[in-house]
C-alpha cells in the first residue's frame, strides 16, 4: 500500500443555482490547483463556474479579495476539523494535544488544494481583510490555548506557547507537504502504514516539547 495513495484530493464542483460565491472561490481554487497563481483571472473563474463575466464582481471587487476568500474559507475548514478532533478529547488535556496535532495532518491530508493555497505567501494582498486576519489566526490560537491546558497540568514544560505552536505547525507542514508531493513513499516504503507514520509524528513533536505524561 502506498502512503501517497491515501491522500484527499479536492474535485471539481459545477455551480449551483443560489450558490455563486461558493462555486467562484471553488473555482478559482481548481485554477491555482492547475495552472498557478499566475494564471488566475476573474474571467477565467467565470467560465469554470458557467457564468457571466460580470457575475463575479456580485461578490468580489477584484481577484485579490477572490484569493482571500479561497484562503479565508480554508482556515475555516482547517477550524472546523480542529473542533471536530478536539471534542473527541473531551477535557483530556493531554488527548487534547494529540487531537490538534491529528487535526492538523487530517486537514493537510485532505484539502492538499486549500491547503496550498493558504501557506503561499505569493498569493494574498499584505493587507488582507480583518475577516481573514481572523479566521487564519483562530486555529493557531485553539492550538495555543492547548498547550498551555497541558504547561499548567504540568505535562509540558513552561514556554512561550507561539513559539511551541510554531514549532508543531512548522513539523507537520513539511510531513504533510512531502505527502502531497507524493516523496513520503520514497522515503519510507511500504514498511508503514499513513496511521503509524502520524502517529509518530504526534508523539516526537510531544517528546520534542519535553512532554512527559500525568501521574
């Protein structure tokens, strides 16, 4: 089995009636997808959602707030697999932590596409919109309110939590970057399954932070 064979993968979405904006940023996704930020116009977007060249301007004012709702929608698709593992934790703080590292994986494995997009630096306007700023930060912070549940228990050891959470992001990105680029079966073979390679991923960055488990 190959590891790089259970990866998501985002398919393409026809439009919708009474659903444009969904169908546009969708679109606009597939593009990025495909050919690069380079190539992508509102016009373009247009013709992949099957409508005018005037409808997208209902919803967006040009193509860079179009960027920044594909990243937008992303950070919230990234919050909400978040929420889902975390309540599977209940008010375990150390299963807690597992489950924001899980979430992380979950969502990188199964949105390569968002993914991409919202850890480009190349595509957003320096600026971007107080919504986006928001949504983007949402995660980080969930993930910064659990690793201080786990400092104040005293399963890791005090530190700035910015920095730990940094440092697990920074961890997961390059596993899951290799797994979207398809080089992770190169480097481990078939020796082990997607679940196993994770898991110890979880556990080193836990070992790494210095964690130890409750008496």
């Amino acid at each position: 089995m190959k590891i790089s064979d259970q990866k998501g993968s985002e398919k393409k979405r026809s439009y919708h009636h009474g659903d444009l904006r969904t169908a546009l940023i969708e679109s606009a996704l597939d593009i990025i997808e495909e050919l690069g930020p380079r190539k992508l116009t509102v016009r373009e977007v247009a013709h992949r959602a099957g409508v005018s060249h005037a409808a997208p301007y209902r919803h967006f004012k040009d193509k860079n707030e179009l960027i920044n709702a594909v990243v937008e929608r992303g950070f919230e698709l990234l919050q909400e697999t978040m929420a889902r593992e975390l309540n599977t934790a209940g008010d375990d703080a150390l299963a807690a932590f597992a489950a924001s590292g899980r979430a992380y994986l979950a969502f990188g494995l199964k949105y390569p596409g968002y993914y991409g997009v919202m850890f480009s630096g190349d595509l957003l306007d320096p600026d971007g919109s107080q919504t986006l700023q928001h949504t983007s930060h949402a995660a980080f912070e969930q993930m910064k309110t659990t690793l201080v549940d786990c400092q104040k228990l005293g399963i890791l050891p005090k530190a700035d939590p910015s920095l730990q959470a940094v440092w697990i992001v920074s961890t997961v990105h390059g596993y899951v970057s290799l797994v979207n680029e398809n080089r992770l079966n190169a480097l481990v073979g078939d020796n082990h399954s997607m679940s196993e390679v994770q898991n110890y991923i979880v556990s080193a960055i836990f070992q790494g932070l210095g964690g130890s488990s409750p008496d």
